[in-house]
C-alpha cells in the first residue's frame, strides 16, 4: 500500500515539474508575479525569476524521480515535505489576499483556482508525512542497485536538460497555452461572444450608527434605497470595492488579444481578417536584441502580399515596420521568446516562433 502512495505522490511531483519544465520560461513569469509589489513586494527577484523557476522545477523533477526509484528515501521526503510547506504558504497566501488567479503549478496544461491549488498542496504534504511514517524504519537500510537505476538516472537528468533548454532557447517543446499552432482565434473570439463569464461588483458597507460591516453586490445595492437614500448610516468602503465572477464563460486568454495602432485605434480585427498576417513581438523592448529585431524587420519588409506588424509595450520599439501595442502580460501569454514571430492565415495561427529561429528558416 505505501508504495502505491509512494509511486502516486512521485508521479505528481514529476508531471508538475515536467509542465513547467516545458515552459519554464512561462513559469518565470508567473514567479515575476509573486514577487511584483502588489503581492510579496520583493522587485529585486523580479530579475532572477527565471533562474529561481529553473531551480524549482530541477527540485520537483530530480526529487519526484528519486522518490519514484526509492533512492535516499530520508533525504528525498525531507526536501519535498519542506518544498511542500513552501507551495502550502505560497498557495494560502495567494488564495486569501485574492492576488494570484493561478498558481502556475502544472503550468499552461492545467490551471486550478487558488483555493483549489493550496488544498492540493495540503493533500501532497498529509501523503509525505504518511510516507516519512511508513518508511522511517527503512532509512537506514542499504540501498539495492541494479542496472535500471544506473541508466535511468543520467538519461532522465539529460532528459531534463534538454527539454528546459529548449524551451528557453527557442519556444515550448509542448504548447500546452490557448495560442497554440492550429488555434483560430476568430473563431475562439466568437465562443467568448457567445458564452461570455459575467462579473458582478461588490461593495464593502459600513454602518456609522451601528459599525455593522456588509458586502453587497451591485443589484442588491441599486435596488434596495436604504443603501444609498439621503441620511443612510450606510456608506461603501472604496478601497474594498471588489469584482466577482457569478458565471463562468467560455475560458481563453485570447480574451486579451487586442491591438491598437500609433492613434489608440483597435486593430484586431483587421489582424485577425487579414489572408496572410506576420506579427513581430517584443514583451520587454529595453531587453530585446536589438540586431535580432532589426534583422527580421528586414526579412519581413521583403515579404510579398503579407501584413506586417511589430507588436510591444512601446511604439518606438520597431524602427521600419508599423508600431502598435498590446499589453505586456497579453505578450507574455503569446510569445516566450523576446523577441517573437506570430504567423496568421485569415486569424489562424500556421507558424510562431522566436525571432532567431525565425531568421534562420
């Protein structure tokens, strides 16, 4: 029975590690987000957040893997009962302040809500410690080698190294995000018209006779007057004014792909109904190469019969193409590399790439 725990909670560990190995650039940004002033407030790990995401991932997949081949048993699940407590923090802290929507722990392949990701991690740190309890007394036994562990552990560590290589050099291995190759994002954009999540307001009230404290939603306060009448006790808290979704709709992050040119205009649609569209991204212009995006600007002038667009934070990122932008966490969502090359047929997309990769085609 342990060992059927044993191999459940290493297989886990392994299929989180895994998804954020295979993006572990998209990994960093959600970490970028944790430690941005409106959550930990901690700026100066901003910068070390793909170093700090690479260090994570390496944990959860070389520790999941001994687990799963029973090696140093002790060592194994005293680091990942304390990596545990460390997401359970991260998790409850997210979850009660309500300032992270996804914790990003199985990356782009399965987004769970905040409540949903702490009480996940609850569920792995009870299993470690069961684990610890059953295996205590084998902790000091020999470990049994055989010739399965002696080639299964260098070729998952080359394994490992490749696929987070890969995804920083160039782009994901595994697309698992909403823009991946063969996404039509008119017709995506028509499901979210058609089944759109709606949103209600809800105010914090405060009573000045009574001190009473009540959160009402936008109906409920325009259509009760004692609320807002002439003389009312009732006042609303504006800093605790908040936004709550009642029904969840057709879920996509092509929600947020929207472009507007030089003069503030949305160009979207004029994107999406182009027969042939080639976007140039740059999520962060200041840290782009600049050699890279003046060279495939080149490339894509001499493309016949083709619109092209350079897509960023800042209109004067591109010097021989249109400008436009878009916002920088929509980029992020889209493209991995800065800078980036998005390919569209009549809104679909046949190509994306970085922009080096781009260049040596």
């Amino acid at each position: 029975m342990k060992d059927i725990l044993r191999i459940i909670v290493a297989v886990v560990f392994l299929i989180s590690g895994f998804v954020k190995a295979v993006d572990v650039v998209g990994f960093s940004f959600k970490l970028e987000e944790y430690f941005s002033p409106g959550v930990f407030n901690m700026p100066f790990l901003e910068k070390q957040s793909l170093i700090i995401a690479i260090i994570v991932v390496v944990l959860e997949l070389v520790l999941g893997f001994l687990l799963l081949m029973k090696s140093r048993l002790k060592l194994t699940l005293t680091a990942l009962i304390a990596l545990c407590i460390f997401f359970v923090f991260l998790t409850f802290y997210s979850a009660y302040f309500n300032v992270v929507t996804d914790c990003g722990c199985f990356g782009e392949a399965l987004k769970l809500m905040p409540w949903q990701s702490f009480w996940k991690d609850i569920a792995l740190l009870v299993a470690l410690i069961i684990l610890w309890i059953l295996y205590r007394k084998d902790f000091g036994l020999p470990e049994k080698q055989n010739t399965f562990k002696k080639y299964a552990f260098p070729f998952a560590f080359l394994t490992m190294v490749f696929v987070i290589n890969w995804g920083i050099a160039h782009e994901p291995l595994i697309d698992f995000r909403d823009y991946s190759i063969g996404t039509d994002l008119n017709l995506e954009k028509k499901k979210i018209a058609q089944d759109p999540s709606v949103y209600k307001t809800y105010y914090t009230l405060l009573n000045k006779k009574t001190s009473e404290i009540l959160e009402v939603n936008q109906d409920d306060f325009v259509n009760d007057k004692k609320y807002w009448e002439e003389g009312t006790p009732w006042a609303i808290q504006e800093d605790k004014t908040t936004s709550k979704i009642v029904k969840e709709g057709y879920s996509s992050e092509i929600t947020k792909f929207r472009i507007e040119d030089s003069t503030g205009n949305d160009v979207t649609e004029t994107v999406l109904k182009a027969p042939k569209a080639v976007l140039l991204f740059s999520y962060h212009p200041a840290q782009a190469d600049r050699n890279i995006i003046a060279k495939t600007e080149a490339k894509l002038k001499v493309l016949p019969g083709t619109f092209v667009m350079g897509v960023s934070t800042d209109l004067k990122t591109f010097k021989t193409i249109p400008n436009s932008l878009m916002d920088g966490t929509a980029i992020k969502t889209i493209a991995r590399s800065n800078p980036f090359v998005l390919v569209l047929n009549n809104g679909k997309i046949v190509d994306k790439k970085s922009a080096k990769d781009f260049l040596n085609d």
